[in-house]
C-alpha cells in the first residue's frame, strides 16, 4: 500500500485517487459528528430513511468535494508545460492538504457546536462573533474539553498529506500534452460544475442548504446530510431577506398585518415590567411544566412561581440560538433564515417593548452580564430603545461588587451576584419601568462558582446543575426584590433565548427544539392574566411584546410579529419558526413544515407528538384541505415579513 501511494501516478489516476481521498475525509467527519451528537439527533438516522441520508450526503459531499478541491484541480490540470515539476508537485500537495484541512476543521468544530444551534453553521458566524472579545478563550476551553476531537482533525489532515498521491508527467510532445490536458481540464470542469449544482440536468437547480431536507423525515436532522464547508461557501455574501410576492399585498395585509394598535379607553396602567430571559432554559427542564417528572424538578423556585402565574402549556420558541430570542422576544421579531442582528436589516428602525412603552413615560434599562459588546446585545437594546444599558462594566464600577470574584472566566458575571446587582439597580430607578435580564450562568461550559459544586449535581446533562443554579439565584432575586417599593406593581415574565442540551424524545423533534416557558406572574391577583397553566392557546417569543403593550393598555400603533394572548381566541392561534430551510407553522393541533415554496409535511402534534406521521404522505383531502389553510397564512407572514425587512418597515412610521 505504502509503495502504492508513494508512487507517481499517471495524472487521471492521481486526480480521481485524491478526489476518493477528499471523500473518505468527509465521510470520516460526518461519522465522529454522528457518534458523538447521536443522543441529539433522531430515531430516523436507524431506521429506513438512513438509506437515504445516506445519498443525500453522498450529494452534498460530491458538491463539498468539488468545491474544496478547486484550487487543487487547477495547479493541477492547467495545460502549462513549464509549470511539471518537482515545485508543482509539492505546491499541488500543499494547496490540496490546505484546502482539505478547512473542510475537516469546519465539519470537526461543528461537532461541537451543533447541539447548541441545531443546524451546520453558515457564514453568518463570523458576524454572530465579531463583537467577542474572550474569544481565545472560548476556543482554549473548548479546545482542551474536546482534546479527543483535536487529535482526530490533527489524525485526518495528517492522513490527507500521508495519503495523497503526485502525478505523474507524460514525457509527452507538446501537441498532445496541451490537447490532453486541456481535453482532461475541461472534463473535470463540467464534473465540478455538476457536482456542486447537484446534477447534471439542464432543469436542475442548484443545491440549498434547503435540498437537504428531501432527505429526511425530521427537519432537525438535515445537519446530519449536510457539511460545514458547503453551509458556509454557500451562505458567503448571501442576502438572507429578499422580497417575496405570494399575494397582492391586498391579499397579504387582509391575511397577516404586523402593524398592530389596541383601541383602550383609560390611560395606560403605570405597572412595571421585568423581563428575564433565561439562557438554555428549554420546558425539558422545568418540573411544573412536565407533571411526569415534578418530583426531579431542576426548578423547585420557577415551579412556585408557576403555580401563582398565567403560564402556557404550549410555548414556542422562534429562534435557536441567543441573539435569536432577545429580538424575538423583545421586538417581536422571529428568526427567518439566518438571524436578525447578523443582516442588513439589523441597521433598520425597529419598534420595541422599550422604545413603545418609553412613548409613555417609562424608563428602561437592558442588563447582560457578560463583557459591554458581547453578542452585538448592547447595540440591539439601544436600538430597541432601551435607555441604559448594564453589562460587565457597570458590575465592575459598582463599589459592593468585585468581577474578579464573580466572573466565570468565560462569558459573564455568575448569575446570583448579578441578579442580585439587577434587583438593587431598580430600586434607583424611576417608575413605571421596563427591565430586561439575559442570564448567563446556563451557558456552556456549563460552570459553577466553586462554592455551589457540591451543592448542585450534574443530572442527565451538564446543563441541568446550571439551571437549578439560576433557579436558586432567582430565588435569591426575589428575596431582595419582594422587599422594594416597585415589587408589588410589577409584571414579571419568564421565558427562555432557545432550548438546549434536549435528551427527552418529545423534545428532540423539529418542534420540540423550540418548546421554551412563557410565563406571566404578577405579585398580586390579576384577572387579565389569571394564575393557571393555559393547554388551549398557542404561544410563542414574539407573542410577548403584544401581550404586555395589551395588558397595560398601551393605544399607540406598533410592528411586531407576534399577536397578543390576551385578546385572541383561540381557534387563531399560531407560532411560527425556522429550521434548516424549513418554516414551522402551528395552529390548532397541528404543525405544517414549509420550504418556501411547497408544503412538505403535515404532523397532528397532539396525537402524534412525536412527529411520526406525516399527514400528506395518506390520501387523506382533510389534511390537505388543512395544510393548504395552514400554508396561505404562513406565506402571508413570510411575505409580510420579507418586504419590511427589506423595505425598512419595521416601525409604525414606515409601514405603508
């Protein structure tokens, strides 16, 4: 074998052995990514659609393979004469090891990341990121807690240089060593193109990142066909928002309308707000919201809270990853396609639950507690109108406080003490305000105060020791707060960014992902939003912001995505989410998945809550007759949502 590899080859067989070679290295990242995220992938990657993921990722292989290799063709096959040689040789090896290596780095980190986002990182990430500035050590920590991952990529691109073959050069006349390979070059060209659009029909249209999906029967699993290297190529420079017209905007404004005014008589009620957005708090881990395991609850302190708040048994996230949830839950504004801070849109005016109720008078203020900056959070609150904004630095400046105590080391300032700092800083404040808490604590690499070690235990996950954590500092927040003039005349809301770290089956489906608490409690009785868990309406993120401007009785006109729980009934309900190039639209008991141009699949998620029915796939004219209801409000919302981002009409003012 060693004689085999070492030896030149002539060049068709070098290409083809290299371009093998490029395969099996992918082939070998999809199998680490597979075994070690396989307790977050679904039940379908052993049963019958394993067959085909498997084509589907032979396809985006083909296409990732094409696309890396590139460079290496080139050097290779270019019809120069003069260029044969010993320097060729080594440059061809170099750019094809390089290359190569990118794709495996790529898919290798994305192991590693993918539970915590639930698809193939994109483009977008190095703009999710650019704010950060610890992010040598996030790398560092993750570097040394998969110290098993570093050595396999190291193994593989030491295997892609050991492995690789030279060509050989024909001792050929001129004339036909320029007429072959030109012949060879332009072969391979046509092969390459085909590759990476997908097939070789003039009809074909180029792969998506969206195509994955025809491969799968649970759109989670679409990470599993897909690659990094082809998620990220494909998403450079892509605009993720262009116009779309379903219907005359007519049609789309009688269907769906994000501008949105209550009609009140009296003045608005001059009740505080507090909204805390808890990190990776998925409803897996809240006891009062999984009555089966109450009596393991990680959430003993949010439990009591529930039994005397107005929560909802069927609560939806709209995003799956941090900077998805605050615009989502503060602006109204879900994540479609990639998410809203990392676009163009992001610079538009947007209407917020600071900035309306600062119309009325109130005061606000957005607290973080990791570095000023981090996450692009700080430049989101100002645009959504908060006054004040209170990360690290102002922990830092604050005389009681000492961050060298109370930082992580990784992300932010530990949650109990800056919950505790969170309650003290609004009793300096002016009332009626609005406040908004993004916790930390739940984060990876899930750590603790070394104080608290013993006292909370890993559970099925590492995640759980850090919720019941933050549960505890809720705790804590209350104890301090219950004391303060404004406590009393406060409306609290519960919700989390995203879910995470899932490992119960009805979690782990395309729509269990996004299952998150949404959870209104104020101090004293309240008969707009009576204590109970409410299992008749739908529930989601960018309901939040409508439900609180209604509650209060705010009368001035608004944008947001979401509608108010209060006042809808129930029969027209709905949430809607995105994943892996799918739209998910609930209503009723149902949840119908969309591509953005056909209907795909249809699930009845109150019997079938696993997801294991596809209704569309029976020849049943009721659930189609559903699903192509279902579709024309959904395409409404998209195309609704689509023409504000790009047309800037994100604000009353604008919206024409």
């Amino acid at each position: 074998m060693s004689t085999f590899i070492n030896k030149k080859k002539n060049i068709l067989i070098a290409v083809i052995y290299n371009i093998l070679l490029s395969y099996a290295l992918l082939a070998a990242c999809r199998i680490i990514f597979v075994l070690v995220n396989h307790n977050y992938l679904a039940d379908s990657l052993v049963h019958e659609s394993a067959w085909h993921m498997i084509k589907g990722a032979l396809l985006f292989d083909t296409a990732t393979v094409c696309y890396l290799n590139i460079p290496y063709i080139l050097i290779t096959l270019l019809p120069l004469h003069y260029k044969e040689g010993t320097f060729t040789d080594k440059l061809s090896r170099l750019i094809y090891v390089f290359c190569n290596s990118i794709g495996i780095i790529a898919n290798i980190c994305d192991v590693v990341y993918i539970p915590f986002t639930g698809r193939r990182t994109t483009w977008s990430v190095f703009s999710e990121f650019s704010n950060e500035g610890n992010l040598s050590e996030i790398i560092g920590t993750e570097v040394i807690s998969h110290w098993y991952l570093v050595l396999l990529g190291i193994a593989f691109i030491w295997l892609a240089g050991k492995l690789y073959t030279t060509a050989r050069y024909e001792d050929w006349n001129l004339p036909r060593y320029y007429i072959s390979r030109s012949i060879l070059l332009v072969i391979s060209a046509m092969l390459m193109v085909a590759g990476m659009r997908g097939g070789i029909d003039r009809t074909t249209r180029p792969i998506t990142l969206n195509d994955a999906n025809r491969f799968i029967n649970d759109t989670k699993d679409a990470a599993v066909v897909l690659t990094t290297p082809f998620t990220m190529i494909r998403t450079i420079g892509k605009k993720p928002f262009r116009e779309i017209n379903y219907f005359p905007k007519e049609k789309a404004d009688r269907l769906f309308t994000p501008l949105q005014q209550f009609i009140h008589n009296d003045t608005i009620k001059n009740k505080n707000v507090v909204i805390f957005i808890l990190e990776s708090w998925g409803k897996e881990y809240i006891g009062a919201l999984n009555p089966d395991r109450a009596e393991t609850s990680r959430t003993p302190f949010l439990d009591s809270i529930i039994a005397a708040s107005h929560t909802y048994a069927r609560s939806y996230g709209n995003g799956r990853k941090s900077i998805d949830g605050m615009p989502s839950v503060l602006s109204g504004i879900p994540m479609f396609v990639e998410p809203f801070f990392v676009t163009p849109a992001s610079l538009n005016k947007v209407s917020g639950i600071a900035g309306e109720l600062g119309k009325a008078g109130y005061h606000s203020a957005f607290f973080h507690g990791a570095p000023n900056g981090s996450m692009g959070f700080q430049a989101f609150a100002k645009a959504s109108g908060f006054k004040e904004y209170y990360g690290k630095d102002e922990f830092d400046n604050s005389p009681q406080y000492n961050s060298s105590d109370d930082f992580d080391g990784t992300w932010a300032i530990w949650d109990e003490p800056f919950f505790h700092f969170y309650a003290e800083s609004m009793n300096n404040m002016p009332q009626p305000f609005v406040t908004a808490m993004f916790s930390a604590s739940s984060h990876h690499p899930f750590k603790l105060p070394l104080k608290y070690e013993e006292q909370f235990k890993a559970g099925k996950t590492e995640l759980s020791r850090c919720i019941e954590y933050t549960d505890y500092a809720l705790k804590q927040f209350f104890e301090t707060a219950k004391n303060s003039d404004w406590f009393k005349n406060t409306l609290f809301v519960f919700t989390a960014d995203h879910s995470n770290k899932n490992t119960e089956p009805r979690y782990k489906t395309s729509s269990g992902y996004f299952e998150v608490p949404i959870i209104f409690y104020t101090p004293e009785c309240d008969t707009i939003l009576p204590a109970g868990i409410d299992s008749t309406h739908i529930a989601q993120q960018i309901d939040i912001m409508p439900t609180i401007l209604d509650y209060l009785g705010y009368n001035k006109p608004f944008v947001a995505f979401g509608k108010s729980l209060i006042r809808q009934p129930a029969v027209t309900e709905y949430a809607v989410n995105y994943i892996n190039g799918m739209y998910q639209y609930y209503s009723g008991d149902y949840i119908l998945q969309f591509d953005g141009e056909n209907k795909s699949k249809l699930y009845n998620i109150k019997d079938d809550i696993l997801m294991n029915n596809d209704l569309l796939t029976a020849p049943d004219k009721n659930a189609s007759a559903i699903a192509d209801e279902m579709q024309e409000y959904l395409k409404a919302i998209i195309q609704q949502y689509m023409s504000c981002m790009t047309n800037d009409k994100l604000v009353p003012e604008n919206y024409k």
